[in-house]
C-alpha cells in the first residue's frame, strides 16, 4: 500500500523510505534540543502564560512553522544534506547552552536570552543539515521570524514601555482637547472637572503593540512586494499602535465620563482591548492595500528608466 502511494506521488520507494527517514531523525534531534534546552524552554513558556510582554511567544512558533510548510511547499523545496557549514552552527550552540548550564545555576535574564537564542541557531542548523542549504535560503523569513521568541531584555521593554505611555498620553490629551472636553495634563495624569486618569504602565499596550508589530511583519511578508513598502507597512505599526492605544482610553474615559464610571474599571476595560485591536489590524489592511496600490503605481512603463532601444527593419 505505502508503495502503490508513493508512486502515486511520484516518489520511487527508496526515496519515499530515505525522506521518512530524514524527517524521523530531524524530528529525533529537535527532541533531543528540546532537552538540552529544557530549563530555558520551560522558563520562556511559563514567562509567556504569566507575563504579557512574553506573549507573543506563544504566537511565533505556530506562524513560523505554517510559513515553512506553505512556502515550502510552494516553492517545491527538495531536501537534500548539507553537513557544513550546518554542523557548526549545530555544534556552537550544543557548545554554548552546555557552557551556560555549567556556569549558570539558574535561568536568569542573561541566561535565558543567551539560551533562547542559541536555541534558535540550533534549529536553524538542523533545517540546513537535513534539508540543505539552499532550503534554508529560500525560506529566510519564516527561520529569521524564531528569533522573535528571544526575550527582550528588561531595560530596553522598560523604555519602550515608556514611550509608548508619553505618545499614548499626549495623543489622548490632543484627542480631548480636539473633542472640545476642558483638561489639563501632569505627566501622565489628565485632569477633568469630574476626575482625574492616569495612563499607568498597564495602560501602554506593550503587548498588543508587540503583536501588532509582529503582525505587520508577517503581512508585510506574505502581501507586499517592494522593499520600501515592507519598510512603511512595519514602520507604520508604531504610530498605528499608539493611535489605538489613545482611541481605547478616550472612549472609556467618555463613557466613564458622559454615560456610567464602571466604565473606567468595568469589563470593556479589562476585556475590551481585542476590539481596538482588530480595529488596529484593520488599519494596517488599508494600509496593505495602499501600498499596493502605489506598487502598480510605480511599476508603470513611463516611471521605469528609459532602457536601450533596439531598431529593427
């Protein structure tokens, strides 16, 4: 039966057998980091369910593994053995997280960033040992994307957090002061006649501003073409983040305001950050869809630049 399959396929048995092989000793290996890596895995995981600015680990893994099996498959990569310069990269970061369990008791910051990422560097090694390559070239973006699950460290989220909590609270004042509703800023307090709100650290969108970065880069990938506007449609998810992040607190302060209070704490407050979210994604859709309008745009004849003309009798 496995062979009358094969060949329906178009794979001669000794092939299918050597391809299943490939993937059973792949899978085995991936197994076998999986276990060098435990402490650090175990830790990033638990750091993912617990912590928001981790989250997004948890949405890294699965889009990169569907972008390797779609575009592999669209492509039509054929797996072939690669030992160099595979086996160095397989080997370096073998090397490294033994050195860091001997050095390192515990997982730490430095630690865990350190084994994250030659967790990564090991995966990648084993995709070009067992698949080539030339596959890991033709897949660059779907391999570069695991390195998002490498933990950022602290200092830098903490002044991103804060960036986003100055931009989020001079775009809110500006939304007020644009509605015509009498305030005052201090900080990151807005004053009203009423009450007064301050846009904590809770209230700077670290995590959903992460996913909608990485959401961008994906879109980016799959829907648009140049390299100018790969570089707009990324760059544009900062100032979209904000923008939501100020329309979120503007409308529950209006409805906290003008309609009830417990909508200052209630559940639209705790819960109702997926539906700025979604009217996020839906900028960055128009978004998508200008840039690819100015694509066609520039890919006009009379904007390329005037190439040799051939005269033929």
């Amino acid at each position: 039966m496995n062979n009358i399959a094969s060949r329906a396929m178009g794979l001669s048995v000794p092939s299918a057998r050597r391809s299943t092989s490939r993937n059973a000793v792949f899978v085995a290996l991936l197994l076998v980091g999986v276990g060098c890596w435990w402490r650090c895995a175990v830790t990033l995981l638990t750091l993912a369910f617990t912590n928001e600015q981790y989250s997004h680990v948890l949405l890294v893994l699965p889009v990169s593994l569907s972008l390797v099996l779609l575009e592999g498959r669209a492509q039509g990569i054929k797996p072939a053995w690669s030992p160099f310069p595979a086996l160095a990269l397989v080997l370096v970061s073998v090397a490294t997280v033994l050195a860091m369990q001997i050095t390192t008791g515990t997982v730490d910051e430095r630690a865990l960033i350190i084994g994250i990422a030659s967790l990564v560097v090991y995966v990648i090694g084993l995709v070009m040992l067992f698949f080539g390559v030339p596959a890991a070239r033709q897949l660059p973006f779907p391999l570069l994307f695991l390195f998002l699950i490498v933990p950022i460290p602290q200092v830098v989220v903490d002044k991103c957090i804060l960036a986003l909590q100055v931009a989020s609270t001079d775009a809110t004042f500006t939304l007020f002061r644009w509605s015509g509703v009498p305030v005052l800023k201090s900080g990151f307090v807005l004053t009203f006649p009423t009450l007064d709100i301050e846009v904590a650290k809770q209230c700077s969108g670290i995590r959903s501003s992460i996913i909608l970065l990485i959401s961008s880069m994906v879109l980016s990938h799959l829907f648009v073409r140049s390299h100018w506007g790969k570089i707009l449609l990324v760059l544009a998810a900062v100032p979209i983040s904000i923008a939501k992040n100020a329309v979120r607190i503007f409308t529950l302060s209006m409805l906290g305001m003008k309609v009830d209070p417990g909508f200052l704490y209630g559940r639209l407050h705790r819960n109702g950050g997926v539906i700025f979210f979604l009217l996020a994604m839906a900028g960055l859709a128009v978004l998508v869809k200008a840039i690819n309008i100015g694509e066609k745009w520039t890919a006009q004849p009379w904007l390329r630049p005037p190439g040799r003309r051939i005269y033929t009798r």
